[in-house]
C-alpha cells in the first residue's frame, strides 16, 4: 500500500522594535555652607535601650541626620560623624559634621559633566546622534559605530 507523504517547511524572519527611555543625567554643585564643623545634639527619652535592635539605633542615626539637616536649613550633612551615649532617660546623639546645599542644577551638556560620572561612578555614559546611551546599550547605526 503506497502511503502519500507531505511535508513542508516555511521560514520567516522577526523583528520586534525596541523601546527604550533615556533620561539624560542632572548635574548639580554642593556648597557647604560653613567653613567649621557644626554640631547638633538630640535627646531620645523615650526609647528603652534594652529593647532597642541595631535596626533601631540605624534609623535613630537617619532621624538625628535629619534633624541635624532641618536645623541647619541644609539638603546634606557631609561627611557627619556620630557619638550615640546613654542618658538618664533613653538615648542622645550628637551629630557633628559639615551643612551643604545643592545649587546650579543642570542637565549634563559638557563632556566633563560626562566624564567624572564614569570616573567615580564606573558608569559609563555616552552621547550618540544626541540620543543618550548608557553602557553598552548603544544605539546601532552607522553614526554610532565610529
């Protein structure tokens, strides 16, 4: 009994657009506001320190940043320090660094706005047909091969 065999084998090739966002980086300056170290001391008399995890001396620390932060009308605190003691009642930490601000916020434009992103950042950024492209997530066209 012959039996009829069929077959066929049909090929097609797909391409699926991409879609990306590209956000281009700001760049902003840091003035600090003193030219002396500033220290702000904040009591906490209402914590048990025989309770407390080290979760919860953290976010003491953040809080006391904050603080220190809204006294001195400053966006940061650089490069602050940390003396956290037991009182008669609960817990004071002193806080004693430098208050800065923000200022002159920018989108990054120059080549060195670019360059010390990757110098201490290891990140590094590009500028392809005036597309940003970050890593090796380049844009690819003829432009961009060069």
């Amino acid at each position: 009994m012959a039996q009829k065999g069929e077959y066929r084998q049909s090929q097609s090739r797909m391409l699926e657009p991409q879609q990306q966002v590209f956000v281009r980086p700001l760049v902003v300056d840091l003035k600090v506001t003193t030219t002396e170290r500033q220290k702000a001391v904040w009591p906490f008399p209402d914590v048990d320190i025989t309770k407390m995890t080290i979760a919860d001396v953290a976010n003491l620390k953040v809080n006391s940043l904050y603080l220190t932060a809204q006294k001195y009308d400053a966006d940061v605190i650089v490069a602050p320090t940390f003396d956290i003691r037991t009182v008669k009642k609960g817990i004071e930490i002193t806080v004693i660094g430098f208050p800065a601000k923000y200022e002159n916020w920018k989108v990054a434009s120059k080549p060195e706005d670019y360059q010390w992103i990757e110098d201490v950042y290891g990140v590094k950024i590009r500028t392809v047909n005036s597309v940003q492209s970050i890593g090796d997530n380049q844009a690819k066209n003829s432009e961009a091969v060069k």
